[in-house]
C-alpha cells in the first residue's frame, strides 16, 4: 500500500488531482519502457515555452491525438495528418507536431543502435538515479550532454532546458525537495 503523501514540492498545484496524482506517482520514478520514454520526450517538448500543468491537463488528448504515442505510427505521419493534429484539442504548434514525426524516426534509429531507446537514456548515468533536492536549476552538464547528442542526431526541440525536466520526468533525476514525503536523498 502507497504511504499516504502529506507534504509535496511547492510547485505542486494541490487544486489539480492530475498533477498531484503525477508529482505523487511519477515524477522522479524510474522508466525503463522504451513507449513511456518517448511519451514523456514528446510531452516534454511539447511543454517548451508552456507550464507542465498545460501539457500534463491535455496528456489525454495528446494520447488520442497520437495514436497512443506509437512510435511506428508517428515515425509514418504525412503532411495531411499533421495538418489534422492541428486541430486537435492538443497544443498546436505547427513546428512541435513536425517535430514529433522527426524525432520518432530518430528514436527509432537510437532504439536500433542501442537495442532501446532505455539503454540510450540510462546509459549516461550507468542506469543510476541521481538524487537532488529540487532548486531553481533548469540545465544540468547531463541535460547539456543528452541535449547535444540530441541535437547532433537531428532532434528537435531538445534543448537542455527540455531535457532536464524530461531526465526528471523520467527518473534519472529524483529532485523532490527535502520536505517533501517523496524526497528519497540522502
């Protein structure tokens, strides 16, 4: 049974159960599945320019907008499809939705290289979380490297900024802050 969360990271709005359910159950856990990988890469992209909660109260709609971010499907999106997606009550942004069949064709290319895209990932901290109290920061000399590897592939909208807050969402950052029940450092 989950230890019943009290006190949470200040940017948590209690008012929203979605990101309350995300900062209690996801935020800072580890994944290691190569489809919640590239969700998250593409929410978090997404959210350049955005806040999280933005992103993280259309998750539903980018999931069905998406093809439930199958990566296959998105890798083979045309133009026409693209011009579909912006209609869709998702955030639209012509150059974001672009991006998305751009940067499925390269995960794909990485999963290939790598076996996973999850080897990929992990493989710059050896498969290990690095624990932080969550401060201001909003790059890392990780996010900077990931974000450069990123960039020299042909990814788009990978900056550090967006990879840092993807290497929280995923895991390999656990940065809730000390007075947080979901603080887990030392």
């Amino acid at each position: 049974m989950d230890k019943k969360i009290v006190n949470r990271c200040w940017w948590v709005n209690l008012k929203n159960p979605l990101y309350v359910e995300y900062h209690d159950h996801e935020w800072g856990v580890p994944v290691h599945s190569d489809e919640k990988l590239f969700e998250m890469l593409i929410l978090e992209f997404f959210q350049a320019g955005l806040t999280w909660e933005c992103v993280l109260n259309k998750r539903e709609n980018f999931r069905q907008a998406f093809d439930g971010f199958d990566v296959e499907k998105i890798s083979k999106y045309d133009d026409e499809k693209c011009e579909q997606l912006l209609s869709a009550p998702i955030i639209r942004n012509r150059l974001k939705i672009k991006a998305c069949v751009t940067n499925s064709k390269i995960f794909m290319q990485i999963q290939k290289e790598y076996s996973s895209f999850n080897n990929y990932i992990w493989g710059f901290t050896n498969g290990q979380t690095i624990f932080e109290s969550c401060d201001l920061r909003t790059t890392s000399p990780l996010s900077d490297e990931i974000s450069k590897d990123l960039k020299k592939r042909g990814m788009k909208f990978v900056g550090s900024t967006i990879i840092y807050a993807y290497l929280q969402s995923i895991g390999i950052y656990n940065a809730h802050l000390k007075n947080c029940d979901c603080y887990k450092g030392e």
